[in-house]
C-alpha cells in the first residue's frame, strides 16, 4: 500500500503569502499559514532605514525580499505542524498577482537589493495596483490603433496600464538606468519560480494575458516596440523570453538552496507559475467548456474556457493555453462589486440600522442582506448601473459612473442595497450574453471568493437574474488549493501525483453540494428589469449622453480653478 | 394723536391653528398663539366616541369644529398677553389650507356635526391633502379633455385629485345621500369666514386656484358637469355659487357671536379668506410683476404677479385676482424640496456622521450643510433629478421617481446632500424659465417657509444656480401676516387700516437686509450642470425613456401578485 502523498500550493496575495499542504487522492486541506509581509504594499515611503524616499500617489510596489520570506517561514510551519516527511511531498505549485513585476540582472538579482539602485522606486517590485503608468497605457493603445495591431482586438482593444509593457515603459520613460540596467524584465511570479528551480521559465498565463504574447503570434512585432520608443525595440530579445511555458508543465526540481529553505526535498517538482484568478479554474472543477468561473470579492473576474478562438468585444482577453491546456481561456471584468457594498454600508446606512444591527448582534451586511431578502425581485421600483468604479467589461470605460433610478420618499435603505446586488448581477448578465452571442458559451456558474461565503441573498439574485444555476467552490483557499493542484501535475503520476490538470482536477476540487438555482418567477421580473438595464447601459455606455464624462470634467476643472 | 391700531390674522394650518396680532403702521407682531387642532389630521379613525369608523389609505379628515376652538382660543390669549384694546383692533384676516372642504346645510351648520351623518367620513372636512380622489381626477381631466374644454389649460392641463370637484365627485360617487343632503359645498376657508361674518362669501383665490373658477369665464358650463355625472349638472347654481369675492375684499363684520368666541368687538372688519400660499405674497412685499415668491418648506410653492394673462405650460394655474387684486397670480409647484433632504437624513446618512454631529452639538442637517458648504459647485461629480416624489411643474407627472447620476466608490454623504439642494434648485430655474418663455418675467426670488431659516447654503446654491437674487421674509409667519394685512386692508383707512393691499404692504411688509446674491463663477458651472439635468429631465421627463413608469408598474405588480 502506497503512502499518502502530498502537494504544497503558496499563493502570493497583495497583503500575504500562503501556503496550502493538500492530500494529493482527494485535494483535503490538511494545514495552511498566511504570512503577512513583512513591508506589504509599499505605496508612500520605500522601506530603506534613515531615507526617506516618497511615491507619488498612484504608485504600489513589493519587496521582492517578502516573497522569498514568505517561502521561507511558510513551508516550514506546515511541515512542522504537519509533521509529514518531506519525502511525501510530491510537488510545488503557486500562483500570484499579475501583473506583478521587476527588473534582475542576470542572474535573477533584484534591482532592488542592490545598493546602486534600491533607493530608485523603479528597481522595486510594480504591483498589480501600481496605476501611475496610465500615460504609458495610452501610448501603447495609440500607436496600435495607428499601426493596426491585430492583437489589440484578443484584449477588447484596449491594453490596462496595470499591464506589463505600461510598466515597463514607465521604467524607461522615468527611470532608463534602470531599464538599462535590468537584464531581465519579467512577472514576480517567474521569478519565485526561478529562485526555487534555478531556471527562468516564464509561464503563459501572464505573458498571455499582462504582456501580449499568444501561443501563435508570439509577442508583438520588433516594429512596433520602436514605434513606441526606439530603446525598446529588442526588448523581448534582450530582456525577456520568447520561450514561453505552457500551464501545467513542470519549471524544474527544487534546487539546495531553496530545499534548506523551506525543508522540502531538493528536486521536489515545481510547476511553472500561475495567477491567483485563473489557477482558481480548476480548484473549483471546471477544465471544459461552458462553464463560468466567478472569483467575487471586491471585483469580479470571470473566466470560461472553450476549444475555439473566438473574438469576444469588451472582454480583457483571451490566451491559448492561459488557463487549462489545450483551451483558449477567456477573461472578462466587473470592477465594483464588493467594494460597491462597502461602499454603501461606510457611507449610505443610517444610524438606526446600525443600532438594530448591535442589538442583534449582526454586522450591517447582514442586517442588509436580511432586509434586502424580505423584497421580492421588482419591488423596491429601484435600478441601478453598477459602474461606481467605472466598467471593465463590456464597455472597457473607466470614466462610466454610477445611478441609481427610481427613487422615492418611501425608499428604503435595504431597497437600494438590494439594487445594487441586482445591479451587478445584472452587469454579469451583460458579460454572459457577450459571450454567447460571440460562440463561447456559458451554462453554468461556478463561484469563488469572499462574497459567495458571505451573501446568499447575492447569490439567489445572481442565479436568478442569469437564468444558470450557481454553484460554489468547498475549498476556502481556492488559488492555493489550485497552485498546489499543479504542484502535483509538475510531479506527474510515477511520482505519485498527476499526469494532467484534468486527473488532478477530478480527484482534488469539489464544489459544496448546496447551489443555488434560478427561481424562475424571478428570473421572468429580473428579465423586464434587465431589459431596463440594457437600455440605460446602451444609453449612457455608448454615447447617447456623456453626461457621466460631462461631470468627471467639470469635477477635474473645479477641483483645479 | 390717534392711538396704535392693530388687527389680526389667523393661519389655519395642517395641523394647529395660529393666531398674529400685529400693529397696523409697522407690520410688527406684537403677540401670536398657537392652537394645535383637537383632532389633527383625522387620517385612520373617525373621532367618535365608542364607534370604531376606519378610514380607507389615502384619506385626510378634519373636524370642522377645530377652526371654531382655534378662534375661540387663540384671539383670547393675544388679547390677554397684550391687554390691547380690543377698539384698537380694526380687522381680522384668515388665511387656509385648500382645497379643505366640507358640506354644510343652509344655515352653515356642517353635516359633521349632525347625528344623522356623523358616522359617514363623507360628511367631515376633507383635508387638503385627502388623496382618495384620483379616480375622480381622472375622470375630469378626460372628460375636459374629450369636450375640449378650455379652462383645461389654464391648470397646465391637469387637475388634481386635491382640488374641489375631485372631492366634490368623490362624495356624490361614494355617498350620494351626503352630496344629496349638502345645501352648500364649500371651502373650510370660506366657511369660517361664514362663522365668523354670518355672511356666505367665497374668495377668488380658492374658487380660482382649487374650484376652476375664473373672473371672465366664470365656473366650468353645465353641460361639462353634466358629463361628469348628470346630478352634478347645477352644482354651481344648486350647492356653491356664482358670485366670487375678490382678495382683498371686506368680507363683513363679526357677528356677536364671534365677536363673544373672541373678545373682539361686533363689527369689526373681516376680510374675504385667503390661501396660506398666496398670502403669503404680498406678506413678502410682493405687489409688482417680476417677482417670483417662493414658498420653501417641505415642498416649494412659486408665486408670480404680471398684468397680463400666458398660457404657461405645466404650472398649477393661474387667477386673476387670485393673489393681489387686478393682477393675475401665477402659481407652479415642486412636490419635493425639504421632504428630500429629511429623507436622506433619514434613511442616507451613516452612524458615524450622526456621532460626530453629536459631539460638536449639530443636528444632522446642520452637519451635512457645513459639510457640503466646503465643495465647490462641480465638486461632486454628482447630478440628480428631484424627483423623488413626482414632478409638479412643469411635467405634472407623480409617477417620476428620482435619479442620482455620477455615485462613484469615493463619493460623500455631503456630496449627495449637496447634489440633492442642486437638483432642487435646477427644478426651480426650469419652472422659473417656464415663465419667462411665457411672457412672465422673473426678475429676483423672495423666499418664505421653513427651509430659508434653516439652510443658508440652499438659498446661496438657488442664487447661484438661477442667476437671481435671493431675498427672505423678515416675518417668521407670513401666512399669519398676510392674513392680518387683509384684515388691515378690510377694514378700511378710515377705520384705521388701510384702502388696498399696496398700502398694506409698503408698510407693513419687510425683507431681510441680507440677500444671498448669485456668484457668477459659481453661475457658470451650474449653467453647464444645468445643460445636462435639463437633457436629463426632458429624457426621463418627456418620453425618451419610460424606465420610471415601468419600474413604478413593476413594483405595483410584484407587489399584487
């Protein structure tokens, strides 16, 4: 009888690593530590004593150095906890934010430990969150359009500045000693992989999805990096790869130093690098067509996988290979959705609600939540557009914001909490649609995230306002649950894991057995509301009245006069 | 050397009573009192003793011996706080609610009051804000319409369930034996003018604004209220009357009855009753064109004079001697200013905005006003349309419902606020541009009411935002002045008082030395703010987009099924 073997999956947050130890038969969860970094989001002064060297607004970076602690204090803990012998640790995956990424020299050094050049902000690790590099972003998209790059449209034709060439640029734009002095520009998540293995191999779901390279069309061509600045024009030949690695392959076996790191083995397998959204696809079951993947938190990512290549307006992309092998990946966005409720409850809900809430010993979530659930669909006469913060998906606008319609002196605060929730169930809907209408289809939802465990009203509205039932991952660490997936596919079946993320997937993720089903009297009110939805997002989406735009000028005007 | 001479009014309000007793030469108030009504607003039961009469949702009662005990009790305690003369007293003014009606028999005693009838809630006042009579409304205003009848667009073409036939109709529909029994139908204003005069006189004011009365066409012909309903055919010659009171007309003097109630003299003068609304105008100082009188409280009444007689579209009506004699007075509405902002402060503003106004001794409003006093017009990105109870004028539609447009993830309690007084605001400017299209000029805004004592920064925001001047009312109750100015006027210079209305005012009448004057930096941002909630209200106002009717029909039908 074999022994129980095991798998590690560390997950690389904005705030925090973790580490996942995972029985590799059934995906059991058999410990976990969260290490907190030691500097976390470095968004006002880098972290060097007696200097005091300020970020403008709009800057967040890492330090590099938190990511090797976080291998360094995570593993040992499980193992300690644990007390499984490493020899039972068959592999080692993880995933982490993107774009999230620095420049090394050659042989993987950070920028940023070296005493030349730590006190520039640009050696630093950007972070997802950096946003300084709109500027950048704008040039990027403008000489596309002008040079009519085919690949702009995989990207619904508009390339974020939280994306890998913005940030690149701006290092060369603000900082050309440092660009010059990086012999290698790539994502935080390579280069963990690179310090556990030795080896540099960069993984498909960021190059695919933050830096503008497909499976087929490799990397935008030499000419239009000229074009968009002469230095940068072999950047992917003298500071990057064109060697990209598919999801689910093996980067290489854990080499002596990283093993004395962590008290794993030396050569344990170590799976090419992930992001925290898309690992999340497997973690909770899907690896086929037709099914959506929802990570709900604060935002809204949603990823469906399909055989074909399709083009699908207003979505954030799509990369073969990105997400499950042999798949073309799909991604698309809301970006207000947790962060909607927060912002209601911080600044919406009276004082009273707050009483009733202490007296019953609720937070006001849940005293919302349990309001809101006592409305049927239709009757707070409310709508609202969910575009607080903009809309990523599918009208890629950041200047769209927020109404709320249908007001009265009898509305009540549960009511507009409850338009809101239907608001972005609705902007889901839109997302649904595009899809479909552009032959990726969608039957069913799988969800994931803070927002699933905490709002069942949410998630009723959802399935009802989309017509598809909603189901729910077991696993309370998703990515790490997922990156630890993969760990066990480096490792392969002989040596006691998987051959391929799809054996992994059937074994190791599970959904809870509760799911919640359209309700189909809903669904027939949600449908006349959605069609209300549909006009006022067409309206003032799509340039009927800029009066959104309207506003955010004269805002900027005032505000500077 | 002639001694002062005073005179009186009494504001009969919603809810209470007051009597002002003011000095003639000055317009001082020198002493007033306050009776809230035994019986308030009868809106659930009948107050009789032992029987449990339920009204229907919607209704609003009064008991008409309630304004018999406000003049038995206030006027004696003026008199008693002052010990003035009552010789020294030359008149005595009312102003009312309207339309409040009531069926009385031919000797001015109301049905309500006779055992016969009590039990039928038809028999008592019906308040002006009874709402049971839309059907009835509605039936008027289509059978104007199919008749074409032309006084129809004297009323913006709508008449409202509030007015005199609709309640009028209501009763012959639901207890003909009441309608049957009724020798007289009438104002409550009139009425008590009856009480106190033993003289039946009806005043152009109500007639005009409230009973489809007009001096050169006189009431609607038989053959309409023969449509309506074949017994209504001569209510006019057979329950009402034909001959109307101009404002500013002696009514008569007080019979020995009231002048037993009241402590005053037999005899003395007593005006032709009045409006509490259009009172208030000359109250304010207002005798002259151009002048737009605002009513600010829960809801904004807008008053204008001119010589001359415009269809202007979508305001409540207009009346020749209506307000000041040989004068059309013009009036438009906006169903929801203060109520607005009592309802954000309600149901919109957090607990933690409570503690703080705690802490520094504010109340909320206070709080919220000095919060939003700090933004700059423009600041809030925000823009609304007020239309949280409906839209008075100029679209005459309750079933609009309101808007918030440009809400993002940082945007303020105060900010909201702020944009809430805006909208408002630009409701005014588009009632006050309503006019002058018309051929009324609005040259400067006098306010009155509740709201200008309160809000400082609204009455700057209305300045702004309208381009004109601002003045307030010196008096604390207008209505109540107004009233006494009538008084004054009824008895005659001779007496003591004066020969018209004009005089009455130069004298009596005073503003505030501090105005709120339009800053026009400020004035042209709102401009452009303007330009969009205008596209907006003509959008959502005028057909472009039905989503508020639709959300309203919705909610009545998830609500029913």
């Amino acid at each position: 009888m074999s022994k129980t073997k095991y798998t590690v999956g560390i997950d690389f947050g904005t705030e925090s690593g973790r580490a996942v130890l995972v029985e590799v038969a059934t995906g059991r969860e058999v410990a976990s530590t969260v290490y907190p970094y030691q500097h976390g989001v470095i968004d006002e002064v880098l972290p060097l004593p007696g200097k005091l060297i300020h970020l403008d607004p709009d800057w967040a970076l890492q330090d590099p150095l938190d990511y090797i602690r976080t291998i360094q204090i995570t593993i040992p803990a499980v193992l300690a906890e644990t007390r499984i012998d490493p020899a039972d640790i068959v592999g080692l995956g993880i995933d982490f934010t993107a774009c999230t990424m620095l420049p090394v020299k050659a042989d993987g050094t950070p920028l940023a430990t070296l005493p030349t050049f730590r006190d520039n902000p640009h050696a630093w690790v950007k972070l997802w969150k950096h946003h300084a590099a709109q500027p950048e972003a704008d040039r990027i998209n403008a000489t596309a359009r002008k040079l009519n790059q085919s690949w702009l449209a995989r990207y619904g034709n508009k390339i974020s500045s939280e994306w890998f060439f913005s940030k690149t640029l701006q290092i060369l734009d603000e900082a050309p000693e440092i660009y010059q002095a990086a012999d290698r520009l790539l994502e935080a998540a390579d280069w963990v992989i690179w310090q556990l293995t030795g080896e540099e191999k960069r993984n498909s779901c960021t190059a695919g999805y933050k830096a503008i390279w497909s499976k087929r069309e490799g990397f935008p061509p030499k000419e239009y990096f000229a074009a968009l600045d002469p230095r940068l024009e072999n950047v992917i030949d003298e500071k990057m790869s064109h060697v990209i690695y598919p999801i689910g392959e093996r980067a290489g076996g854990l080499t002596e130093q990283a093993a004395g790191w962590t008290g794993l083995r030396p050569g344990t397998a170590v799976a090419v690098a992930n992001v925290d959204a898309h690992v999340a696809v497997p973690a909770v079951t899907v690896t086929e067509p037709g099914r959506m993947v929802m990570i709900m938190g604060t935002s809204i990512c949603h990823m469906v996988l399909s055989g074909e290549e399709h083009l699908v307006p207003g979505i954030c992309g799509y990369v073969e290979d990105g997400i499950i092998p042999g798949m073309f990946g799909y991604e698309a966005g809301q970006s207000c959705v947790g962060d909607h409720f927060a912002w209601f409850v911080e600044n919406c809900v009276p004082a009273a609600y707050e009483r009733q809430a202490r007296e019953r010993g609720l937070d006001l979530h849940q005293l919302l939540e349990e309001k809101a659930a006592s409305l049927k669909p239709g009757e707070s006469g409310l709508l609202a557009l969910d575009w607080w913060n903009g809309n990523r998906s599918v009208l890629v606008d950041v200047d769209l914001t927020g109404i709320l319609i249908g007001a009265t002196l009898a509305t009540k605060p549960e009511e507009i909490y409850r338009a809101l929730i239907e608001a972005t169930a609705f902007g889901t809907r839109v997302i649904i649609e595009a899809f479909q209408d552009h032959g990726v289809p969608v039957n069913d939802l799988v969800a994931c995230g803070g927002l699933p465990e905490k709002n069942r009203l949410l998630m009723q509205i959802y399935a009802d306002v989309t017509g598809r039932e909603m189901k729910v991952t077991a696993s309370k660490q998703t990515s790490a649950l997922g990156a630890a997936m993969f760990g066990a596919v480096a490792a392969g079946r002989a040596a006691g894991g998987y051959d391929t993320i799809f054996e992994a997937t059937r074994d190791m993720a599970h959904l809870k057995e509760e799911t919640f089903k359209p309700n189909l009297a809903s669904k027939e009110v949600y449908d006349q509301l959605y069609a209300e939805y549909l006009r006022l997002h067409d309206y003032f989406g799509r340039g009927g009245n800029d009066v959104m735009k309207t506003l955010k000028r004269i805002k900027a005007e005032v505000i500077h006069s």
